[in-house]
C-alpha cells in the first residue's frame, strides 16, 4: 500500500499516507479494506443492485471499538463517511463512492433474556438472526417481512411488519440505545438518559451516531402462527379492495392483512395456468390463538371466487422468510412510496390501471396495513410522525437489466403521481429512493425542526449525511 486518495464530506478529497492508514488497521479487531481485497466487494455490494459504488476504504467491523476507532478516523481526516448495517437501503446509503465505508454487518449477535423478555441486537444483525434467537423462547417484537433485512436502519427508521398492529411499530418497542456519536463519544439513550437523543433515533435514521447496540422489548408468540395467502384473479380486484378496505375497518389488532397485486408467482397451489398472469393476493397473518384467527380472516376468504389458497399454522420463523424468494438480492429495483389513511375509490381504480401494465414479471403495488397500536402514540412522541397511517404502500419496480430501467420508472413514478391526490402526503422514509432527497420534509413532517435541531446537537458539522438527510438547524 501507498496512500490512499479519498473523498471528503466538505468537498474536494484527502491523500492519506501509508502510515495514517496502516495506523488505522493497526487498531482494529476487524478488517480494513482496499479495493480488489478479500472482502471489499462483499462490503461495498447492497440489496438493490442499481447501487454500484466502490468506496476508497473500508473497516469491516468487529466491534464497538473499531466502530469508535473508525468514527475517530473518519472525523481526524473530515472523511465522507457511510455506514452499512444490513445493506438493504433502496437508495444505498450504506455505500459511498469514493469515500470512507463503516460497515457493521459482521456484527451480528442477538442475546436473549428471556425472563426479562429483552433482546440486545448488535448493528449487523438480520431480522432472521433476530427471530431465530427470539422464537427459541416464543418471543418477538414487530420488524419486517423479508428475513434478510437489517435490523439496524429499518429500526432506525421506525419499523413496521406483521406484529404491528398488536405491538405498534419497531421504534415502540425499542427501549435503549448505545451511540457512537460523531465526535467519538461512547453515550446511552433510552426514556431517561439522553432522551433527544433517543427521540430522534426512534425514525430519524443514521443522521445522529453509529447505534452499536439496539434493546428490543419482546412479546409471546407462536411458535405456530396462523397465516398464508388468498389469491383473486385482477378482474376480482376492485371489489376485492372495496371489501378489504371495510373489513380493515373493523378487524382486530391481532389480525394483519396486506395485499400485493402482480403477476403470479408460480405458487404449487395455485393452477398452472394462473402463473404469469394478473392477480390480487391477500397475505394473512394472526397474532394470537390460530383457531380465533380463523374466524377472523374467514371473510377475506370470500372476497371473490378465490384462484387459491393456502393457509394454514406454520412456525413464525418459516411466515417471516415466506417472501425471501420475491425479494432476493441482485436485481434492479426502484421503488415510490406513499401513506395512505384509507382506499378510496380513486386509488383503487388507479392501482388496478397500473397493475394491468407491470413494466416486468417481478414488479408489484403492495399495501402493508398497519394501523392498530401503531396508531396509538402522538405524532410527536417520537421523530418517525406517521401516526394516522392504515396502509403504507410501495409501488416495487424491480427488473434484470439496466436497459428496462426507464420503462421501469416510469412506470413507478406514474403511479405514484396518480395516486398523490388519494394519499395522505407523508411517506416513510426506509422506503424512499436515492433521487428523492426533496421528500425528507414529507418523511418528517413537523418533527423536521426539532430533528435539525438535535443534528446540530449531536452532528454539527454533518458526518452522517450519506442517508436521507437532515441538515444541522442553523
Ligand atoms: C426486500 C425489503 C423488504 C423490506 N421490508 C420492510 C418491512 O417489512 N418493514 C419495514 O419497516 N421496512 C422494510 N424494508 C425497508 C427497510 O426498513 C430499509 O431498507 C432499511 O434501511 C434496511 O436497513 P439495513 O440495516 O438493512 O440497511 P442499510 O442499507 O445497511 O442501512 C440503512 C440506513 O441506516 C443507516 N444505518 C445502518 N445501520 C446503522 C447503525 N447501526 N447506526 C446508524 N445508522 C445506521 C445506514 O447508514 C443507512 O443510511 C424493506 C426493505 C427491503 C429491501
């Protein structure tokens, strides 16, 4: 090695020498990464393969200490810093061109106290890390739905899946914190200590310190869950929804419904010549006794003439990895977000339009239901705001190849201009695309301020901004 030339976060970039550098990995319990090593591509590559940004240098993690080490180096140099914790950011801001690279993802260790039902999460850990440590001793809290997604950002961004309606969202059940800051410091936050801290961490995302620890209360469940999928042909759709959308209504908390237009999956319980073609599917989910569960889904089952179905109790850890196969790493994908309080007609109508002209076999319009105890605390109680939101929905463009990428968008952001007028205005901030910096405000709404102002607090000079930015108050 000789030096290194990297990007700066104030502009322009830095050449470090040899002995800055092997002073840094001289520290370290993990690696530090140059480009073409053993590592630096598996480090520097994210869930959404429209991302391809090569880093100058890199600290793979094994610890708090190189953590620390590493937010010291980054500041000593005024380094343009990202931080990887799962990689699953559709906009990659985990990864930076040019720049100086932290990632946390061989920090993967879930340690479960089972009589105080608390889980410590270190920042690399994967949902599926998590609910297997958790379920080994019928425990849970609400995260997502995709096994492989980290922990750490969609927690950071406030978090919703399956068990929200009964718990709330992730950021409900989080209880404490522990911070790296951006000037090195080692600092709690939780309801006591730190609190501003702790608020804006609860959805502001990584703008504040790197999170080395997260501490998650945990809740019963399963291990058997009642759950699965109810398929409807797409000319079913439109009267499918009207009844969704008044059985959302006056469903209860333990029951969770989401519902995912596209084209069929090749599915074994669906006839193979539904495969490939235009359907409306209900994803199921019940948080408590299988056999009220049942009773409680019984309508969506008649929604329509039902193409399929297959539901049935299965482990929570097998209904969590149920969607791995959709959602594999390595494809193009290009998402547009909104929050919806309700369907009205006009969203209907426009969804089913769009769905009869996917840009690929693999894109989809999803409406994840929230609402319940996620609906339960003020606006302001924590930085994520979206507390009127029944249904959050993401229109997933997702392709093979660069040269369906402007169909693709198009497509994506199509929909998402018809159906503004529908929406509430908000969106959730895990869901928004690296060209959608101009929405931060609409992710915030009116915690912005005080969130600007807490970034000043904690990171004046601006070291975590490769996220969806919120710029130190003035
Ligand atoms: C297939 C798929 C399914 C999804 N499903 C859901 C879902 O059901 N519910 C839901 O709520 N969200 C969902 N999401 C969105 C998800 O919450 C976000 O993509 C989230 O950012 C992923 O976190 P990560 O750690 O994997 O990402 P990363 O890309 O590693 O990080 C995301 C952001 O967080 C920052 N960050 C990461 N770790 C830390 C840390 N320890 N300290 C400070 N900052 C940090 C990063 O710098 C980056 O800005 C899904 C995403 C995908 C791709």
């Amino acid at each position: 090695m000789t030096t290194v030339s990297i990007r700066r976060s104030g502009g322009g970039s830095v050449t470090l020498d040899r002995s800055a550098v092997e002073g840094l990995k001289a520290e370290l319990r993990g690696s530090l990464l140059l480009p073409g090593e053993d590592g630096y591509d598996a480090s520097r590559t994210v869930w959404n393969a429209m991302i391809n940004r090569r880093p100058a240098l890199v600290v793979h993690c094994a610890g708090v200490n190189d953590i620390k080490r590493a937010v010291d180096f980054a500041r000593a140099h005024g380094l343009l810093t990202s931080v990887k914790g799962g990689g699953h950011n559709i906009a990659g801001s985990a990864v930076c061109d040019g720049g100086f690279l932290i990632d946390l993802s061989g920090m993967r260790s879930v340690r479960v106290d089972p009589e105080a039902r608390v889980a410590h999460v270190e920042p690399g850990a994967t949902l599926g890390d998590f609910d297997s440590e958790a379920q080994a001793f019928g425990l849970a809290t609400p995260l997502g739905i995709n096994s492989t997604t980290g922990v750490a950002g969609l927690t950071l961004g406030g978090g919703f899946g399956w068990f929200s309606r009964k718990h709330g969202m992730t950021i409900d059940n989080l209880l404490a914190v522990d911070v790296i800051t951006a000037d090195g410091r080692f600092v709690r936050a939780n309801g006591r200590e730190n609190v501003d801290l702790f608020w804006a961490l609860r959805g502001g995302g990584g703008n504040f310190g790197i999170v080395t620890r997260f501490e998650f209360r945990l809740h019963p469940l399963g291990p058997g869950v009642l759950s699965g999928l109810v398929v409807y042909p797409l000319n079913e759709a439109a009267s499918a929804l009207k009844q969704y959308r008044q059985f959302a209504k006056e469903q209860s908390e333990e029951t969770t419904v989401w519902t995912v237009l596209r084209k069929a999956p090749p599915l074994p319980f669906l006839p193979p010549e539904v495969h490939g073609t235009e359907i409306i599917a209900f994803a199921l989910f019940h948080a408590g006794d299988p056999e009220v569960g049942r009773k409680a889904i019984e309508p969506v089952r008649h929604f329509g003439k039902a193409l399929g179905e297959h539901i049935g109790v299965q482990p929570y850890r097998s209904w969590q990895q149920a969607f791995d196969p959709l959602l594999t790493p390595g494809a193009r994908n290009y998402w547009k977000s909104h929050n919806f309080a309700d369907l009205s007609d006009g969203a209907i109508e426009t969804t089913i339009k769009y769905v009869g002209n996917l840009p690929s076999p693999h894109c989809e319009i999803f409406f994840g239901q929230i609402g319940g105890a996620s609906m339960r605390h003020a606006a302001d109680s924590a930085a994520y705001p979206h507390r009127n939101t029944m249904y959050v929905c993401n229109v997933h463009g997702r392709w093979d190849t660069p040269a369906e990428d402007r169909s693709g968008m198009e497509w994506a952001r199509g929909f998402f201009r018809d159906t503004a007028p529908h929406a509430t205005g908000g969106v959730y901030v895990n869901f928004l695309t690296e060209d959608e910096s101009d929405r931060v405000n609409a992710a915030y709404g009116p915690n912005y301020q005080r969130l600007a102002e807490i970034k000043k607090k904690y990171d004046p000079l601006n070291m975590f901004q490769i996220n969806q930015n919120i710029r130190p108050a003035a």
